[in-house]
C-alpha cells in the first residue's frame, strides 16, 4: 500500500511546499494606533517578509521527519514567527515568537521629566504657589508630549516526545517580557478633600518565565497525566517616585508641598505560581468513563516592602509590622466527571467539583501615612489587611435525548455553593436549569433553541462587615458603615439570570447559507437596594455565504448588541448624617451600550485580464473586505431634587477597514499582490475631549484626545510558491 | 495495526477494496474533478510513521472511510457512497470515531462532554484533511475558523478596545481549547483567572491590599473579547466602581453632565475617572497602599 501511495500520488510531489512573500508597504500619514494591528504607524515605507512552509518526506522514504514554518509580518512592529519540527509518532517541537505591541496615546502631555522610567522630576524652574492646577503658573510652558505604548515579547518552546506504545513526555517553556510606558496615577494626601494628583507616564518592565513537565499514559481503559507548571514574574522596577507638582495644603503635613514633597508608589511586586496537576481517565464499561482532574497549587510572594512614606518631614513613630508580607495562597481544585451513555438514545453527564483559594498571608496592621501627605496614623486607626479566601462546590448534571438522528432534547442542572470570608455575604448558592433543542428536521434547515434560569440566593449580606474586619477591634461601631445600608454588591447579591439563545441556519442552495443568531440575557437583583438594579443584553447576529463557483465566494454579516445597566445609589456626606437616609439624594443611572457590525468579504479567483485583443498571460485573483464597526454609549442620569444633575454627551467609536487586494499569477509558482488598505477610526468621549491638563483643579491629566486617525496602508508583494 | 478496529463490529464483516488507494486514485487522482490526493502529501500520507493510513499494513484511503468496495460499482444506476463520508449524511459521532481512533491522544482528556461534542460538532466541522494545509493549523486562519461560527465574538474583537485577534497575533486558541478544556468556556486554564494571570502575570500578587473581586474573578469587572471602554471594562467608569463603592463624599456622588466642561469639571468623570487617585486596583503592595493609591 505505501508503494502504491508512493506511485500513485507522492512521487512527483516536492517535499517541500508553500510560499515565501517579500513585501513593501507604504503609509501615507503617521497613525499611531493604527499600528496595533498593522505593525506599522509612521508615515513611509516598510519592508517585511512572510513564510509558510512545510516539508513532509517523500511516501517512498519511510523517514518520518517533517516540519512546517509560518511566519508573518516578518519586519514590521507585529511580528509572529512559528515553527514545527519533528518525526512524526515519536517527537516534536514547537517554537512560537511573537511581539504585541499596544499603541495607546501620543498626544499625552505632561511637565514630567523621565517619562518610562522609575524616578521623575520636575522642571527647575517649576512653580507652585498654590494647591490646585491653577497655581502652576508656568504649567503650559513645561509640557511636553510623550507617548504611551506597551510591546509584549513572547517566546514559547514546547517539546513531546512518545516514550513508548503509551508514554508521552510534554516539556514546555515560555518567557513573556512587557516594556513600555503606560498610565499610572500618582496621588498625594488622602483625607477630607485634600487628595491631588496627576498622571504619570510610569515605567513598564515585567518579565515572566513559565515552564512545564508532564507526563502522560495513555493506556487503552486508562488514562492518566501527572504535570507540573511553574510560573515567576519579576519587575524590572520595585516603586515610581515623583515630586509633589502641588503647592502645599492646608491640611498636609509641613514639606509636602512643591518643592520639597516626594510620593512614592509600589509597583507590582515580583511574585511565583506553581501547580501540580494530575488528570485520569478510566473506561468503567464500553458506555461509562469516569475522568478525574486534581490540582494544587500556591501563589506566593515576599517582596521587601518599601517604607510607609518616601518623605522624610513626616513624623513616623511606629515600624513596620513586616519586613515583607510573605504572602501565599494555596489552591486547589478537583474534578469529577462521569461521562456515560446508557441508552442508545440517551448521553448523560455528571459532574462535581471544589475548587478552594486559600490565602494564608499573614494578618497585620499598618500604621499608614496616607498618600505621603500627613504624619503615620495612631495604631487605634491602622488598618488590617485582608488576605481574602473562597471555596467552590459544583455539581452538575447534563442529559441529551435522541428522538432520531435529526431532533434532539437537552437538558442540565447545575448547583453552585461558593463560601467567602472578609466579605460582605459569607455563603452564595446558585441554582441553575437548561432546556434545548436541536433540529435537522429538514434537509436544508438547522435549528438550536435553548433557555437558561439561574436563581442566586444568599445569606444575610452584612455592609460593613468588611468595615469592621479592616479596623482595629473596638474601634467601628457594629452601626457604622462605610458603603451605603442599602448597597448591594452585585457579585455578591442575590440575582434572578435568564438566558434565551436561537440559532438557525439554513441553506437554500447547495451554495447559498443563510445564518441568524439570537441572544437575550437578563439579570435581576432585588429591588429596593442601590448597587446594579437590572442589565439586559440582547444580540442579533444575521450572516450570508454565497459560493457560487470553487474559484469565487461572497460572505457579509451584520451583528447588533445593546448592552443596558441600571443602577442606584444615593449621594451622602459623612460630615452630614442626614444625608445617608435622604432620599430625595437618590439618583439612577441607566448606561446602554449600542454596537453594530457589518462585515463584507468577497473573493474571486482565476480571473483572466483582457482589454480589447490583448489577454494577460496569468490569471488575476481578486478580494475585497470591508468591515464596518460602531458604538455609541449613552448614559442617562436621573437625580432627586437634592441634587445636580445634567445630562452627559454619548459616548462613540466608529472603525472603518477597506482591503481590496488583486494577486497577478506571473507563472504557476510566482505572483504580485498588490494591496490597498483604508482605514479610519473615529472615537469621542467627554472624559478625554477638550480637557486640557489643567482643566481639573486638583488632577493634573494628560491632556490627550480621544484616538481618531486615518490611514492609507499600499503594498506590493511577491509570492514564490514551492 | 487497523486504525479502524474497534470503530465499527460490522465493518470487519465487510468488504474492502484491495488496491487502495491505486483504485481511489483512478477518480480521485490528480487532476480528476473529485481529486483528493493531496492527502498523501500531508501529514496523513507521512507512510514511515506506522500509524498512518497510508503504512504497510493499513488500509489506506478506507482507513478513514471505511469498508468501500460498494462504491466502485453502481446500484440501480446510483453509485453508493464509501463506507463513511465526512459530511452531514453520517452522525458525527461516527466520523469522530473514526478520528479518534488516532488522535484520541491529541484531542485529550476533556473532549467527551466538551461543548463542541456536545453540539455535535465533529472534527471535520473544523479540520480540512484534504488539503495540504488545515486551517485551525494556522495561526493566521484560525481565528477567521473560530470566528465563522462564533459571529457575537467576531464583531466584538473589532470593538475600540479588544485583545489583538483581528491581526492573528492572538488566537482563540491561546485561551480556549476546541476540543474541550478544564476551566469554564473551554479554557484551557483551570478557572477564569488562572486564564487571565497566565499572560497578566503582574496582577497575580498575592498583594498585601487586594481588591476582592480581582481575586475571586476578573469577569467580574472585564469582558474578554472587545468593549468600547477602556482595558475592556465590561461598562464605563465611575459607573462601574459605582456598583459596589458607595461611600460618602466622592464614591456616592451622581456623576453627571454637570461634571463635564462647559458645565463644570469633576475629578470622577474625567480623565481616568476613579483611576486617577486609585491606580492600584488590582492591589497594593505599599504599607500605606490600603486605598489601592499606592
């Protein structure tokens, strides 16, 4: 047989097949985010390779090597690079390279010097005679733009090898590195109004190193996989300092103020993950497999905690409780599941599971300076960490009823029981059942329809138990509070969950499909309360395929989504006690996001050029893809007459992409591609447009717009294919 | 040695083709309107490997399809399909068996109630075996696959704020496992987090100030597949702090247009809203950091 595979079709095939591409592009203006996807956002040109590859021995050979390579955007800022290589039934190895770059901003604008990095100042001639924006009296001259983006680098090995009939080893190595310059804020003082702050453009330099051993038997009735998989972030900076930009308060402690006042903020502490994991399998009968998954892990952490303050005026009396926290929390989880058939007619599935994340980080209280502002708290007013804990318990049970091959009933039930502590409820347990159909009834038609009800119930939700939990005993009254009585959080609030979705596609034509998709999901929480009231989602989805020929295909959708929260809450004043039970404070908040897609894709292949007498000697293939996609957010406020209120701008985004593209076959190996790419997007959001640095009196922003640009992406490829 | 013993009892009863895939190859070879020989030059066809269908010892081409010597001839002027076709006109369950067979190993542990088992979605609903290069192979067309049918998600990756699917340089499949994973939605991580903190490894912590529902889920404030706010923010801010933080003074404020210029300028609607005080909200780990400011 493999002779004749060799004679019949392998012979005069070349091992080696796929395309190697040599493009250059060109962009007609700068356009910053542009360049997330496209990898290029600076006007000019770019050259840049791509690779897809692969080799398989010859069906005479009898070598089993083999390897593939793809590679994409080879040059430009979005690069991604893969390779296989291997003998196929006994080893391979997977390497996998990719840069993600994120262009956020750059336009940002700031007096800082040191953009990106750890320490920052401010100019010399800095002023500040007072301890709002608008004492900066030299602010406008001192700024200056810096960008902000972020490039993610990810480099991943993963290598298996067959030890035997049923053995297989998994190895498997990743590192992620992130650099770049993002938004932080940095704030000084904390207490009574006097808070100030502004935006940094902080210093990003995380790396990770994530690696894993596993291995597997693979017997016929058994199964089973032992693993371990151990993750280590390190951050390249421990903290951001910066200097006070503010004239000093009234309320600060002396020195604070520009020009002596220092901040210091912590940044993500280095920290390690480790799991160990075993998953099983085994054939209990030919209809009934019982699958096992364990888990354990521990997430930990032991950074040399910085000091409560970087500013040496203020008056700090009592150490640090620790050194370092020496945090640590333990996981686990395990699975049970019982797949089985029996009937031929019925399939069941059964689960059960626990999943627990126990923190076991040390409790301690922190004297703490607040926003480097004023002298350390009294130990009566430290504060007590929280090392938060939670435990899972599942059970589910899923069933499926053949009425025939084309018509079938499903049906499930899950139970969820999820235990907190340091939390406002200590017990949630959650109900749920799901109905639905399937259908092939007719020959050109499919349909889904399913329902889901989940009912949340909990015990007595206590607002300021974590109140109480974060001071020191003795000092909150079992009355006070911090959130609002009425608050009720909602992950951690009763909720009433209707899910309805309807799927049908139907096919006319052999060629011809006609797809729409329907989606409701509404959430209720229980009325009277403030926090979330009710979100509503609801989702249309409606596609084409059209292929009339091998060589030539039309595709479009359209998708509409309104997402819609409605919330409460009443405004107070802690220096006005009335205030808490006064509703004509009450407002409502009813934010409703629209989003509507349209998508187009057409593609036609072998076209033969003529014009008058004259025909090209190859073919021309053609494609064209437009996509269309917009948002636009409106917030409706309502306010007692206790109030102000007015009401705020909507919210928008739109993206427009257009890719039209032709590739002239020069001969059956090579072509030129030639590709022209539009693409606009638009965006505007009150918070950004038209707000200067200055525009807030005790936050000094960046000042930036909205995005919005317009590129004119023009390339040239060549194409060899083997 | 027989890929297919054990998929079906009552194909060891039946009838093969002798000279396959000689005997395929006459309808199906190059060049021919049903040419489906390009499978012998891919990974299926790699004859050294003693697994493959095309090996000694196999069955070729009816190493898939089964029992087909009913399909060389006619009946009643109608030629009979091939023992089993991959197409609509056999349950999926039976073509996946066939794949399974083999490849049990590689679609792992997770597969039997895995959502797309459960639809009846079978391997070659996504897999093209024919042709020389499969598209959920290729990082560059996999997500155009996934997204085929999963169409909510291909107008949401195109939202103003969105991971970096529409380019290929994320794939569906750095997070969900097709053929079923342990953690909720396919996962391939344990639970949503485990997910998300395996590329967010800076928001791991443990933080000596944590905010609770970062450690418990970050579905809890974030959307995975696109949004028009900010970092994916399943809503907009202050709105969305605003659900569980209603103390006095700032967090219980009506944020309204009369915090917006011309009317007025709030600290808590513009710019970075909450964020621009609260910086650290996925935890602190200053001393002083209890605000998550720090």
């Amino acid at each position: 047989l493999a002779q004749g595979a060799g004679q019949a079709g392998g012979q005069a095939a070349n091992p080696v097949a796929g395309t190697v591409s040599a493009s250059l592009g060109h962009l007609n203006d700068d356009a910053y985010q542009y360049g997330n996807q496209a990898g290029v956002n600076e006007q000019g040109a770019a050259p840049w390779l791509a690779l897809n590859l692969r080799y398989r021995p010859a069906p005479d050979s009898g070598d089993t090597a083999y390897w593939r390579i793809e590679g994409e955007r080879l040059g430009l800022e979005t690069p991604r690079f893969f390779l296989e290589v291997g003998q196929q039934g006994s080893q391979r190895l997977r390497v996998d390279f990719r840069e993600i770059p994120r262009y956020r901003f750059d336009d940002a604008r700031t007096p800082l010097q040191g953009a990106g990095t750890a320490v920052f100042t401010l100019p010399q001639n800095w002023q500040a005679t007072g301890a709002t924006t608008a004492g900066m009296s030299n602010l406008q001259e001192s700024l200056h733009e810096v960008n902000l983006w972020q490039k993610r680098r990810s480099l991943e090995l993963d290598y298996r090898r067959t030890l035997g009939p049923q053995w297989a080893l998994d190895v498997d190595f990743r590192r992620d590195t992130v650099q770049g310059t993002r938004t932080l804020a940095g704030a000084t003082g904390a207490t009574g109004g006097n808070v100030r702050a502004l935006l940094l453009p902080g210093p990003l330099d995380y790396e990770t190193h994530s690696a894993g051993l596993s291995l597997a038997y693979l017997g016929d009735a058994m199964r089973w996989t032992l693993g371990y998989h151990g993750s280590f972030f390190s951050n390249g900076d421990r903290s951001v300092l910066w200097p006070t930009p503010f004239g000093a308060h009234p309320q600060w402690g002396a020195g604070v103020g520009h020009p002596d006042g220092l901040n210091r903020m912590a940044l993500e502490p280095d920290n390690q993950a480790h799991q160990l994991r075993a998953s099983g399998s085994y054939t209990i009968t030919r209809r009934t497999r019982l699958y096992l998954d364990a888990v354990l892990g521990r997430q930990s952490q032991d950074e040399q905690f910085l000091p409560y303050t970087v500013n040496s005026q203020l008056a700090v009396t009592a150490a640090l409780p620790r050194e370092s926290l020496n945090a640590r929390v333990n996981t686990s989880r395990l699975d049970l599941r019982l797949s089985s058939r029996p009937l031929s007619r019925l399939n069941l599935s059964t689960r059960i599971g626990y999943r627990d994340r126990d923190n076991r980080t040390p409790i301690a209280a922190y004297q703490r300076v607040r926003g480097d502002a004023v002298d350390q708290q009294a130990f009566a007013d430290a504060r007590l960490n929280r090392p938060y804990s939670l435990a899972e318990a599942r059970a589910s049970l899923e069933a499926t009823w053949r009425f025939s091959s084309r018509l079938r009933l499903e049906a499930g039930y899950e139970f969820t029981d999820t235990d907190r502590d340091y939390s406002e409820v200590e017990t949630t347990r959650e109900h749920g059942v799901r109905l639905g159909l399937r259908s092939t009834q007719l020959d050109t038609l499919a349909l889904a329809l399913s329902y889901q009800h989940q009912r949340r119930r909990t015990d007595d939700y206590i607002g300021n138990r974590p109140y109480i939990q974060t001071h020191m005993p003795g000092t909150i009254d079992a009355e006070d509070f911090e959130n609002h009585p009425l608050l009720r959080k909602y992950y951690l609030s009763e909720r009433d969950r209707d899910q309805l979705r309807l799927h049908a596609d139907w096919y006319p034509l052999s060629q011809l499909s006609l797809g729409a998709a329907l989606a409701w999901n509404r959430d209720d929480y229980p009325t009277g309360y403030f926090g979330l009231n009710k979100s509503q989602v609801l989702s249309a989805t409606f596609d084409v395929s059209y292929t009339p020929a091998e060589d030539f295909s039309v595709s479009a959708f359209y998708s509409r989504d309104r997402y819609r929260n409605d919330q409460s809450g009443r405004s107070f004043r802690g220096s006005v006690p009335a205030d808490a039970f006064n509703p004509g404070r009450n407002w409502q908040v009813s934010a409703t996001d629209h989003f509507e897609t349209v998508g187009l894709n057409l593609e036609r292949e072998q076209l033969q050029p003529r014009l008058g007498d004259w025909q090209a000697s190859g073919s021309v293939d053609v494609s064209l893809q437009l996509a269309h996609s917009r948002s636009r957010g409106e917030i409706a406020t309502e306010a007692g007459p206790a109030l102000t209120n007015a009401p705020l701008p909507d919210l928008g985004t739109r993206l427009n992409t257009a890719t039209m593209a032709a590739r002239y076959h020069l001969s059956a190996q090579s072509s030129l591609r030639f590709a022209l790419e539009r693409e606009l997007y638009r965006s505007s959001d009150f918070a950004f447009d038209n707000v200067e640095p200055d525009t807030l009196a005790n936050v000094l922003l960046f000042g930036q717009d909205s995005p919005r640009y317009k590129a004119t992406w023009v390339s040239l490829s060549y194409r060899y294919q083997y | 040695l027989l890929i297919l013993a054990g998929v079906s009892a009552a194909w060891a009863q039946a009838d093969y083709v002798d000279d396959d895939p000689r005997m395929c190859l006459v309808c199906h070879g190059p060049g021919t309107p049903l040419a489906a020989d390009d499978i012998m030059h891919g990974a299926h066809g790699v004859v050294g490997n003693a697994d493959s269908p095309f090996a000694t010892g196999q069955l070729g081409c009816q190493s898939c399809h089964g029992p087909s010597s009913e399909h060389l001839g006619m009946v009643d002027g109608v030629r009979p399909l091939p023992g089993v076709v991959f197409d609509q006109r056999q349950p999926a369950a039976e073509r996946d068996a066939v794949c399974l067979s083999c490849h049990e190993d590689e679609t792992g542990h997770y597969w039997v109630g895995s959502a797309h088992e459960f639809a009846d979605l079978s391997c070659t609903g996504c897999h093209t075996l024919h042709p020389l290069a499969d598209a959920m192979l290729s990082f560059q067309q996999v997500n155009e696959q996934c997204t085929d049918c999963h169409q909510r998600q291909r107008a949401e990756i195109l939202q103003a704020s969105s991971h970096p699917l529409r380019s290929g340089q994320m794939t569906c499949t750095d997070c969900h496992a097709p053929h079923g994973g342990p953690g909720p939605a396919e996962l391939t991580a344990f639970t949503l987090n485990e997910q998300c903190l395996d590329c967010h490894t800076e928001k791991r912590g443990p933080f000596l100030w944590e905010h609770a529902p970062v450690a418990e889920d970050c579905s809890s404030c974030h959307t995975p597949h696109g949004s028009p706010h900010r970092g994916l923010m399943a809503a907009r801010t202050p709105f969305l702090c605003q659900q569980c933080h209603l103390a006095a003074f700032h967090p219980s404020n009506l944020e309204s247009g009369a915090g917006v210029p011309p009317q007025g300028a709030s600290n808590n609607i513009l710019g970075r809203d909450c964020t621009s005080c609260h910086t650290q909200v996925h935890g602190s780990n200053h001393p002083s950091g209890s605000g998550l400011t720090r």
